[in-house]
C-alpha cells in the first residue's frame, strides 16, 4: 500500500537518503498563525550549513 502511493518505508538505494522536501514548513507561515500563543522576540538564521 505505501509503495502504490510513493511513500519510501525502507532504505533500497543510496539516493534514498535525502531529505524530504514536505517535512519542511514555511516558518513565516507557522509563526503568523500561532501569533496569539507566542511572542517573537529574536529571528536567528543560519551562516552555514556543514555536513559530513
């Protein structure tokens, strides 16, 4: 069932190993909709990104 709709359940290939680009959300989105639970008071980004 997960195969039919694309959904990887077990490493087959090297190339499986990359992130998924929908595990990701729009912080701007997230925060402006929880605006009534939290106050923004530092927004940090990131200078690089290393892996090894």
């Amino acid at each position: 069932m997960l195969d039919k709709k694309g959904i990887i359940h077990a490493l087959r290939h090297k190339k499986d190993l990359d992130e998924a680009a929908s595990a990701y959300k729009d912080i701007n989105k997230v925060m402006l909709l929880q605006q009534d639970l939290v106050v923004i008071r530092h927004k940090l980004l990131p200078l690089a990104v290393i892996k090894g």
